[in-house]
C-alpha cells in the first residue's frame, strides 16, 4: 500500500535532512514530499539532495496550504504529516504512527512528544490537538479539506483534530518518545522567533474563532 509522507518546510535548511533521513529508512513509506512555503534559504536545495519530490510554493503561504499542496501532488491512499523541524525522529517513531491506520484501530493518529526537552513535552500534553505529526486516511483528509475553507496557516492542525472529533473518527494518540523540535526562538533568535510564535498562535485562535470552537 502506498504511503505518503507530506513536509510542510519553511526556512527548514538545518533539519530537512535529518527529517527526510529517518523518513527514507522507514520502507513503509513510498513517496516522500517536501512543500516548500516559499522559503529563502536552502531549504529546497537540501530537499532535493536528499532525494525528496519537492513542490515550490512561489511565497509563503502557511502551513494549511502547504500541506494541501503536498496532498495534491499524491494519491498515496495514507497520508503521514510531518514536521519539517523534529529532532530525534526515528523510523520506529513514524511506525508508531502508521500501525494504528495500517491495523485499522484508528482513522487517524496523533503523535505526543515524550522525554524530550520538559518545554516541548509540556505543551504537547496541554494541547495535543495541534501536533503536526499525524497518520491519516487520504478519504478522512478529503472530506476536512472540503469542509474546513478557514484551516489556513497553523490553524490546520487545530481544524484537523475538530473535524475527526466532530465526524466521529477513531483517533489514537500515539508517545513519540525521545522526540522534539526545535523551537522558533531558537531558529530566528528571541524576538523574531517570539513575533512567529504569536503569528503562529494567531493563526491558531483565529480558526477557532472561525469555528466558533472555544479552546479546550
């Protein structure tokens, strides 16, 4: 059976490889995609040298429509998204992933950071509806994409997780032990890095404002 994996990347030239590394030892995975949201480093070049099918988005459009764009370009009938900035990822950590869809448990899966950095870890357990590493159905993300016009930017995530709630989908959360990412503070310096944490938390509030969903 076909499986996709999907990257959302924007100025991501530091961790792409790593990411698209640990994707390539995993042979459950067939395709990989790497949507590049109009970034202005190296980030595609790198892509690319790691042999990932890369898409190029002119500009940055956000992580919804980037994600979009790499479902597009497949008809893999499973759909695993992936961040573009994990450390640690290991091949093991994306079976996790994938066993509950492929075993027919779940329609989708929620990956959880566990024993990686106390920050990390803390907000994955207080808002584990916008991780960003999920197994989904390609027939489950169909139907969110022609219900959710506002899961734009890193709303998407949130909208994801409201939809497979709402449709009555078997959800599992999944431990994905010894895995992190790197935090934007860190990738843009403190301020600029902060500026995008509340642009990314923005985006967030806005879908459920949209939606009408207060937070949980």
């Amino acid at each position: 059976m076909e499986i996709a994996a999907i990257i959302p990347a924007y100025n991501e030239e530091k961790s792409v490889a790593g990411v698209i590394k640990a994707v390539r030892s995993c042979p459950e995975i067939t395709k990989i995609i790497v949507v590049n949201d109009g970034s202005t480093d190296g980030t595609a070049k790198v892509a690319r040298e790691q042999g990932a099918q890369v898409i190029d988005l002119p500009v940055n459009m956000g992580k919804g429509a980037a994600v979009t764009a790499g479902v597009k370009a497949t008809s893999a009938p499973i759909l695993l998204l992936l961040d573009a900035d994990l450390l640690g990822l290991r091949p093991h950590h994306l079976r996790a992933l994938l066993c509950p869809i492929l075993q027919e448990r779940a329609d989708m899966t929620v990956g959880v950071f566990k024993n990686g950095r106390p920050l990390t870890d803390l907000s994955q357990r207080l808002t584990p509806f916008l991780n960003g590493q999920r197994a989904l159905r390609r027939e489950a993300f169909a139907a969110f994409s022609g219900l959710e016009p506002t899961a734009t930017g890193y709303g998407v995530d949130f909208c994801l997780s409201r939809f497979a709630r709402e449709s009555g989908l078997r959800v599992e959360l999944v431990a994905l032990d010894h895995l992190t990412q790197i935090m934007k503070e860190e990738k843009r310096g403190f301020w600029p890095g902060l500026t995008a944490r509340f642009k990314m938390y923005q985006e967030v509030v806005t879908a459920m404002l949209r939606l009408r969903i207060p937070p949980q």
